[in-house]
C-alpha cells in the first residue's frame, strides 16, 4: 500500500461473503463481505487471489484478519487481508496461499564438502518431524554464488528471502507464515528423493 498510508491497526472481522471486486485488469483483488454496519471491500493479497473464487461460496460465513490503513492526505482507510478463513460449519479452516515457500540447497562440492549433504538432510528432518514438509519445496541446486558462506542454502517465503538459516528458524518463520501449529501426526514423510 506504499508510503503514503499509515498502519492504523490489525483487525478481525467476520461476515457473509457476498463476492469478489475486479481491480482494472480483470483479477480478482477485493472480496466483499457483508456486516452489521453494511458492506466491507478488502483488499486479498496477491497470493490469496487464485483460491478465492474456487474455495468460497457467496453467502458463506468468513473470518478476516488483516490490517487496516489510513491514507495520510485523503484520510480514507484501507482494510487489507492476511488471512481468510471459512467459518460456515463449526470448524475454521484457512484459506491458504498457493505459492509454497522454497528452500534451496547447494550441491556443487564445496558446499558439499562444507557441510551440504548434512545441512540437507537436517533440514528435510527438522521439516518432517515438525509436520511442515507439506508447506515447503525443497530444491537440489547448483551453485548459489555464496561459496564464502558455504554450505550455501536459501530460504524464499513469498518475496522475502533468508540466507544461513539454521533448520529450526525455517520452522519458526515458516509457523508464523502460515499462523499454525502443526502436529507430527500429520506428517507424511518418506525417504523419497525430493527434487
């Protein structure tokens, strides 16, 4: 939302969902949601858009959670979503974004020599026994150019990326990306070869 807005505060509001806005080109990138008080546009963040026309029903029972924002020169707010869930049956389930987060690891040799093979491997255990290898892809790559740093690996979550991160902070941001605990039971992990 640029510089000109103010963060005023975060919010949660829940409502009937009444449909999806089209911004100028044709994407879906406001939902509509029906309160007391009236109707509500909020602004879906990129990565939410796609599920939305195919996972929500207009009428149905939605919670949003998102931040609002005032424009310093026309005093107007902004309300924009992080997270939507579906509240219709007594059983919230998130809406969540299609674009996995990515860890890519170094496999030329001296990252290997350095400690890569190891670093892979703890990784895919820390992912696996935490229940989170469902939200992560995992990449075999070249070399990454941080051959000082080695063994190299890199952490993408959205537009944001993490150098030298430690398997246990992947678990930490990926937990806070995605608001949830999930359990090792739910875990499906398997010695197959991840690409």
């Amino acid at each position: 939302m640029g510089k000109k807005y103010l963060r005023l505060s975060e919010f949660t509001i829940e409502g009937k969902f009444l449909g999806l806005l089209q911004n100028k080109r044709q994407k879906n990138s406001c939902l509509q949601l029906k309160i007391e008080s009236g109707d509500v546009e909020i602004k879906l963040p990129k990565n939410l858009r796609p599920q939305m026309s195919e996972l929500l029903i207009p009428g149905e029972d939605i919670r949003v959670l998102g931040v609002s924002k005032l424009h310093a020169k026309t005093g107007k707010i902004k309300l924009k979503a992080h997270q939507v869930l579906s509240i219709s049956n007594d059983n919230p389930q998130q809406i969540t974004p299609a674009n996995k987060a990515k860890i890519l690891v170094c496999q030329k040799s001296s990252c290997r020599k350095r400690g890569g093979r190891g670093l892979l491997s703890n990784i895919e255990k820390t992912l696996c026994d935490r229940g989170l290898n469902e939200l992560v892809d995992i990449e075999h790559t070249g070399c990454l150019k941080h051959c000082n740093s080695a063994p190299s690996c890199v952490f993408q979550v959205g537009k944001k990326q993490y150098k030298k991160m430690h398997p246990e902070a992947i678990v930490d941001i990926l937990l806070k990306e995605n608001n949830s605990h999930i359990s090792p039971e739910k875990s499906h992990c398997s010695d197959k070869n991840i690409s």
